[in-house]
C-alpha cells in the first residue's frame, strides 16, 4: 500500500506542472487526497468491512467532488488531474501509469451484473469529461480524448480514439479512421 502511494505521489510531481514540490503536492493536490483514501480503503475490503471502505470514499466524495470505489482496483503510479466528477466504478480495473482527467466516469451501462465497469491497461490516458461504459477492454499505451464516447467497444493497444462515438484516429504510430468494434456481450 505505501509503495503505492509513494508512487502516486510521484505521479503527480512528474504529471503536474504547477506541482513545485512534494510538500505542495501533499498539502494542494486534492486529487491525491483520494486517491490516498482509495488506496487505504481498497485493502480493507479485501479483510470484510464493506462499510468502513464506503464511508471513507463516500467522505472523500463530499471533499473532493471524486467518486472511486473501494472495490475498483488500480494500478501503481495513479494520476488524476483536477478531479472534480471523476466516477470509477466498483469492478473497473486500471493498470499501472493511467492518467485521468477531471469529469471522467468509468461506469456501467446498467445493463449487466458481474463485471460492470471498464478495464484499462497500463499507460492509458483518458481526457476530460470522456465517458466509457460497460465492461470493455482499453488496450495498453492507449490516448483517450476529451469528451469522448466509448460504449461497449473494446480498445486495443496503441492507439488514440476521439469523438462520440469513439473511433481511432492513430494507430501504431500512424494516422487512421477506424470505427471501433462492438464488445461482444460479457455479463458474469
């Protein structure tokens, strides 16, 4: 848990340019009081106290304007940058080194049970007010633009999608004009 904070706190110091320093970080980077509270409640779902974990989000909710389940689970070196309105839900995945932006919602469609949420890999990126739906899969070292619309469309590895609907307009270093595929149906 620790050394992912310290990772976290890393994070924001290489990703934010008005971070001057690790003081500033700690005491001004509300963001990061989040994800701090994540990463302390996220473990305590894990030994049986479902309600301790949800009223620590549920407070950091009310401070910080960011709603993480403590039941999402999320890789090392976690950046958000401003915050306010981020939604992760309960059974998305982050992978290591994702950025997210403020009015992002990783959320469900409410048309599914089990897994519900997205699943991004490591390095991904995701721009201010982008909406991804459903359980879908985001590929690794993967752009997602501002306001962008990803429902129930898998993303794979290296690329950048824009737009609503979604679609890649870089792939592998190159520039394209793909329409995204549609996920098949996962439910449990």
């Amino acid at each position: 848990m620790f050394e992912k904070i310290l990772g976290d706190i890393k994070a924001v110091k290489t990703n934010d340019p008005a971070a001057k320093n690790y003081f500033e970080v700690l005491l001004c980077h509300t963001p990061l009081w989040t994800v701090i509270a994540y990463r302390i409640a996220h473990p305590l779902t894990k030994i049986g106290l479902p309600v301790i974990p949800r009223s620590i989000m549920t407070l950091m909710k009310i401070i910080t304007g960011m709603e993480i389940h403590p039941n999402a689970k999320i890789g090392k070196n976690f950046f958000v940058d401003h915050g306010v309105g981020l939604v992760i839900g309960e059974t998305a995945e982050l992978g290591n080194n994702c950025v997210l932006f403020h009015n992002v919602t990783l959320g469900g469609t409410g048309k599914h049970t089990g897994k519900r949420h997205p699943t991004l890999g490591n390095n991904v990126y995701v721009g201010t007010a982008a909406t991804l739906l459903g359980p879908i899969k985001i590929g690794n070292n993967v752009k997602i633009g501002a306001e962008t619309v990803i429902i129930m469309h898998d993303v794979p590895n290296n690329c950048t999608v824009v737009g609503a609907p979604g679609k890649i307009v870089k792939l592998n270093g190159k520039k394209a004009n793909i329409k995204l595929k549609p996920t098949k149906t996962r439910s449990d």
